[in-house]
C-alpha cells in the first residue's frame, strides 16, 4: 500500500528524476532520501491505522464485555492479549519511530542542512527494505497458528519465553524476530543520520546554526544506538531461550527473569526519550516560525537535550519498583527519575519563552505544536507519581500508568507527527492544505484523545488493573459508576477515529488540488524552504547548493524590511 | 555519481571512517550487554567454574593466535593501500580471510567435540552463554570475512582502496571482542 501511494505523490519528481530506476521500480527502488523518507511516512501511517483499528477493537470489548465488535467480532481472551501486545508494540516501534525519526529525518536532515542527500544512500534504502520485512513479519506473526503474541509489548519471561505459558510458539517468535529487524533498520538510518549531520553540512554552516529538529533527530539516534545494544543481545538471549531450549530467564535452571527486564527497560526508557526529543525538535521549529521570534535559548536547549539523553540511561529500574529489586535501590532510582523532570521542565520553559513576546500565528501546525506542550505537560507531571516509588508501588500496573504514558507517547507520536505533516506539507508536496479543516481535524483528535484518558486517570486510580480481559469477573471493578467512564472513553476513541476521515480528506484534496505553496509559504528562514516544493531529485540543482551565513532562527531582525532572514542570503 | 553529501567532511575526518567508528559504538554495547550479563551471573554462580573446566583452553589460545596474525595482515593491507597498491593490498587481505577461516573451522571443530560429549547449549547456563557470546562473535568473523572479500576484489583492480582501512578497523574490533571472550571464557576456571 505504501508503495502505491507513494507513487502517486512522486509524479512531480519525474522531471528531474535522471538516474537510477525508472518506472514503479523507482519509488520502491530509489537512494533519493525524499522518496525513502515517503516510504517511511506512508508505511508507518498505515502501520498507525491498524493500531488504531486494534485499540477500537479493545475498547470495545472493555467497555461492552462480549459484545459483538463491528468489524472484527466476538473477543476471545488470546485474541484480546494478542491486540493489546501488538497495539503497543506497533504504535512505538512502527508508528512513532519510523515516522517521527526515520521519515522526517530523512526528509529534513540533507533539506536542512544544505545536502544533495544521505551520505550512505543505498544504506538509506536497506534500512527501508529491513523496517518493511520487519512489518510485514510483524502482521504475518498475528495470523499464524495459535495467533499473535500476548505477553505484552515488554515481553516479560517466562510468559514470553515459554510456549506453554504463552500458547502462541510460533507468534512470540516472530514478534520477537519483527522487533529485532526494525532495531537493525534503525541502526543502520541512525549511522546514516549521524554521520550525514556531522559530515555533509553546507558550507558556513557551523554547529550552532543546525535547525534544532536535525539536532534533535541525531540526538536521539545517538541514543537509541547506545540502549538498544544490551536488548539485541537480551532479544538472542530470549530467542534462544523460546527455540533451544536454553535457561537465560529460567530461575529453576540458574536463570534469572529480572535480567530480561533489565537488558529490557535499559533501553526501553532512553526510547521514551529516542521518540520525545524529534517531537520536541519539530516544536520549537513550528513555534519559531509561527511566533517570528528567535528561540529563546538555542545552546541552553541543546545542551538540556544532550543532558535528558545522558541521564535517561539511569533511570531504568522505576519500572521494577515492584519486581523485587532492593528498595536501597529503588530509592536511587526515584531520585534519577525525578532528576530528569529537571531537564524535561527546561525544554518546556524554553519554549514558553519563546513564545513570550512573538508575534504569534495560530495557523494548524501552530496548534498542534501548542497542543503537544499542553498534554505533554500533563504526561510529564503524572510521571512524577510514577517516578516516586512510595506512590508507584501502588499505582504499578494501573491504569494511571496506561494514562501516564499515553499522555505522552500520543503527543509525541500523534501530535508531533500532524504538526510535523502540516507544517512540511507544502515542501512534501508543493501544495497548501486546507487550514479550515486542518482546524476541524485539530479539535476533533484533541479533544476526545482529553476524554479518552481523563477517565481512565479516575479508574486507575480506583485501582483498574492493566491486561484484564473483562472486568465483570471483578466485582469490585465492575461498579456502574466504573463502566461509565470505560464507556466514556471508549465512545471518546471511536470519534477522534472518525475525526481521522477529515485528516485524508484534506491530505488527499490538497494533495490533488490545493492551491501551490511556492518555495517558502511559511516565511521560515531554514534552507529546505530555499528550493522548489517539492525539491527536486538532488534537492538544488549540482553546482547551487547554498552556502550559510547564520543561525536557523532570524526572525524579527531589527535592521531588515522582511521579519525573518534565511540561513542562505549573504549579508 | 555519489551524492556531493558523501564527499563532504566538515568534521575533517572521511565520513567512512566516520560511519564505521560509530557502527563500532552500537557493537560494543551488544558486546557489552551479553558480556554484563554473563559477568553478573558467574559472579553469582560459582559453580559455573566446573563448567567452564571443561573448556579447551589451548584451542581457545590457539585462536587467539591465528586471530592476532589475522589482524596484522589486516594492517599490512591498509600499508599497502595507503601507498596505492591494491595488489597487495587485496594480497594480505586474502590473508587476513585465510586467518578467519582457520579461527571458524578450528572452532566447528571444537564445538562439534564439546557437543557430542554433552556440553550442548542446553547442558546448563555456562554453555548457553559460552555458545551464545562465541557464536555471536563467530557471526562477526564470518560476515567481516565475506565483506574483506568484496573489498579485496575491489581493491585488486585498484577501486575503493580507502575501504582497506575501514575494514581494518572493524577486523581490530573483532579481535577486541576475542581478547574479551577468551579470558572469560576459557581461562577463568
């Protein structure tokens, strides 16, 4: 699918478009890191609609036990897991990651810094070729015998390493396999994306005047390279484990399963903040340009970013408050846990204060941008319940958590993502979209995502548990006054899924007539708005790529006629 | 044509050399992962020593051997394809991949003897990870062997030659990892 609709999009290229394959070949073939980075756009927004579709599945069935799901069907307890599992794992691993850092990444990074491209191109594209195998082993995992794997997106042995356990032997292994794939994909875009950042920049253009979404990007490369290492050895580990035979998370066989969630959350926690900091990047790019304001500052937050990353790596254990783990230790851990809403509050500061005193658009990818500050903030500040381990040892398992870490993967993944869309859309596709559905598209995801997770805070909280299939077998959760607010929040998902029909309207309305956006509709001052939109194969013509005079963020020079100053014009 | 980004070098250093110390990087820390986790575990399990008694530590030091020689004639390599010649360069590279199949048949015969005397990767959690960190290393030699092989082809017709180097270094990690598995492996008892 992601194929096709890329090829719709890319007729523009055709012009310019002089080596390497023609035809369909081209955009399932191509190093341009445009086409790859549309590869990834689109295949990780239909990896996002089947999330989205096995979340309605779910809701259904917490909301109206046993109910007949329109469009799937009675919910059997294996199935109900294995939709869980997968939702989770897809909305991280293939929804938030391959849109937020490896499609805009690759879109951005060479634009914004003034390169003809990656400077591994044909790496570029096997990365691409792995993520799409790891994708579709993924989707093939949930329809071999036995089902999808049910043990959770965090994959705790023995659950997962014991097929009598798990009853899915063959789904657990292929989930396992999907999940290591789409690590080796990333790691060879992060090696792509950091050596590109550091190596392939325009003349003039020193490490200060890099536009923060590109720094951020590698930051988090650089981040997700360093945690996810330990995991891939854990992941053999496990492999082994499920297929041999061995006893690596087996205590009756001198193995231990808290090694699991060690290799596991060592880099689980750094992902949080592999998928925040490119959200956070494309914030305060959007906010620049709408509140024509230079960002308040550059250095503090590049060096608050480079310091979240750095203490993300001692954090970990918070999720094994109740796993057993020495509460000495756990003490440590609350206070690096709380530490790190330190550096996190920075950013948020950094980006009010730019937004003090500008001059303030509230065009949609301005809202979105605003938006992700605002429920993020929530997110971040029930964390800190979470990060405390006196509170966590009885919030552990709730659905406060399930609350807590939508509240910030849906701004990182979803918000971040429409304000990325919007905001580069016109680059994307040489055409304006619609603002005045863009609005409506905006309130429609925001406000029902508000009454999606308020209430399940409330249920959480009257101690909901996590991963049970019906609560009808729990009396004392299945209160009228609880199934309300699962019922809430269930009817609050399926409008916002309704409110996505307005998004691909206008996606697919401006894509095929909106009115063109010209080179720079935005008035933004970084290089990729420099050339043609969309920029043609090579991004400028050979011998004009630009050269760069000053930092990303001229907006508002007192000495100018025009309020903002690209990084290309001479003085 | 390569993109004008690949020839680009703001850093100064060449964006290969670049690229490779930083695929380095992500290696040590699947190395470095395995390894914690065995060291935890054998600090917590003494007994794992009687295990580890049966290993052999003369092969063991016989590989560590061919791959030390190994990585000079990889060394060698890089001199040659630094002075431009690609003929012997891609000599010594042929030498070096000789080196990397003597260290993997050498240990298919090892392993072949340990398993039909019951030291199978199931016999209990030493092996596991004695089969795991060496087979994951093994994977390394025989995936660095087949690359060399490319670039020998490469550099012999004079192409490339700058790939030598990088190699190289890799062929050095690779031994790195070596030192690292055969104290821990074979010599602790």
């Amino acid at each position: 699918m992601s194929e096709t609709a890329v090829a719709v999009g890319h007729d523009l290229h055709e012009a310019h478009d002089h080596h390497g394959p023609t035809g369909i070949l081209k955009y399932i073939w191509s190093t341009d890191h445009k086409i790859i980075a549309m590869q990834y756009l689109f295949t990780g927004m239909f990896m996002g609609l089947i999330g989205g579709y096995m979340a309605y599945v779910f809701r259904m069935q917490l909301a109206f036990p046993g109910i007949n799901v329109p469009g799937f069907g009675q919910v059997s307890p294996g199935e109900y897991n294995a939709l869980v599992t997968n939702h989770g794992s897809i909305m991280i691993f293939w929804v938030a990651m391959p849109v937020l850092i490896a499609a805009f990444g690759n879109y951005l990074i060479p634009l914004m810094i003034g390169a003809d491209d990656m400077v591994f191109p044909r790496i570029n594209r096997l990365s691409f070729q792995v993520f799409l195998l790891s994708a579709v082993i993924l989707l093939l995992s949930l329809f071999v015998q036995g089902g999808g794997f049910g043990g959770a997106w965090t994959a705790y042995p023995p659950l997962s390493a014991v097929a009598e356990y798990n009853q899915t032997d063959l789904g657990s292994s292929l989930w396992l396999i999907a999940v290591a794939l789409e690590f080796v994909a990333f790691l060879l875009g992060g090696i792509n994306f950091i050596t590109t950042l550091m190596n392939s920049r325009a003349p003039g253009m020193k490490a200060y005047d890099i536009p923060m979404v590109c720094w951020m990007i590698v930051i988090a490369s650089v981040l997700f390279m360093l945690s996810v290492g330990p995991l891939i050895a854990g992941a053999a580990m496990l492999l082994l484990d499920q297929t041999l035979g061995t006893g690596f998370y087996d205590p009756a066989r001198g193995g231990d399963p808290i090694l699991w969630q060690h290799l596991f959350w060592f880099f689980g926690h750094p992902e949080v903040y592999v998928v925040l900091l490119p959200a956070i990047g494309i914030t305060i790019d959007v906010i620049a340009t709408f509140a024509r304001k230079k960002v308040f500052g550059y250095k503090m937050m590049l060096y608050t970013a480079v310091a979240t990353g750095v203490l993300s790596f001692f954090v970990w254990a918070h999720h094994q408050f109740i796993a057993g783990i020495d509460p000495r230790m756990a003490n440590v851990f609350t206070v690096t846990t709380l530490l790190i809403s330190v550096p996190i509050a920075e950013l948020c500061f950094v980006i009010v204060a730019t937004l003090y005193g500008g001059s303030i658009r509230l065009t949609t990818p301005m809202l979105w941008a605003l938006a992700f500050m605002a429920e993020f903030l929530i997110g971040g500040v029930t964390g800190i319940f979470l990060g405390a381990s006196g509170a966590d040892i009885y919030f552990h398992d709730t659905y406060f958590v399930l609350a807590h870490f939508h509240y910030t993967f849906f701004p990182i993944a979803i918000i971040g993502t429409f304000c990325a869309f919007t905001y580069w859309f016109p680059k994307m596709f040489g055409k304006m979209m619609d603002d005045r559905l863009g609005k409506i598209h905006f309130w429609g995801t925001i406000i029902p995502f508000n009454f999606i997770f308020i209430p399940l805070f409330v249920l959480g909280m009257g101690g909901q548990h996590r991963r049970i299939y019906n609560y009808q077998h729990f009396p004392e959760l299945a209160t009228d006054s609880m199934y309300n607010l699962r019922q809430i929040a269930t009817i609050a998902l399926l409008v916002m899924l309704a409110f996505q029909v307005v998004f691909f309207f206008n996606m697919i309305k401006s894509w095929i007539n909106g009115p063109a956006a010209g080179r720079n509709p935005w008035k933004s001052t970084t290089l990729e708005w420099t050339t043609e939109s969309p920029p043609p194969h090579g991004n400028w013509p050979r011998d004009e790529l630009p050269n760069v005079y000053r930092g990303p963020y001229e907006y508002g020079h007192p000495d100018r006629e025009e309020d903002y100053w690209p990084q290309n014009e001479p003085v | 044509m390569k993109p004008i980004a690949t020839t680009r070098s703001a850093t100064g250093v060449p964006t290969g050399r670049l690229a490779i110390w930083w695929v380095l990087a992500s290696e040590v820390v699947i190395f470095g992962g395995l390894l914690a986790s065995y060291l935890m575990f054998r600090l917590g399990h003494p007994e794992w020593a009687e295990a580890a008694s049966h290993t052999n530590t003369w092969v063991g030091a016989f590989n560590t051997f061919v791959l030390l020689t190994s990585s000079f004639t990889a060394v060698l390599a890089h001199q040659a394809a630094e002075k431009g010649d690609g003929k012997a360069a891609a000599k010594y590279l042929v030498l070096t991949i000789g080196g990397a199949l003597t260290f993997a048949l050498v240990k298919a015969g090892e392993w072949t003897y340990e398993i039909s005397h019951g030291y199978t990767i199931t016999a209990n959690n030493f092996w596991a990870f004695y089969y795991t960190a060496a087979g994951l290393h093994a994977l390394h030699v025989i995936g660095g062997a087949i690359i060399m092989g490319f670039i020998a082809f490469d550099a012999y017709r004079g192409k490339e030659l700058q790939r030598v180097e990088l190699i190289g270094i890799y062929w050095h990690f690779v031994d790195v990892v070596w030192i690292f598995l055969f104290p821990l492996l074979y010599i602790a008892k």
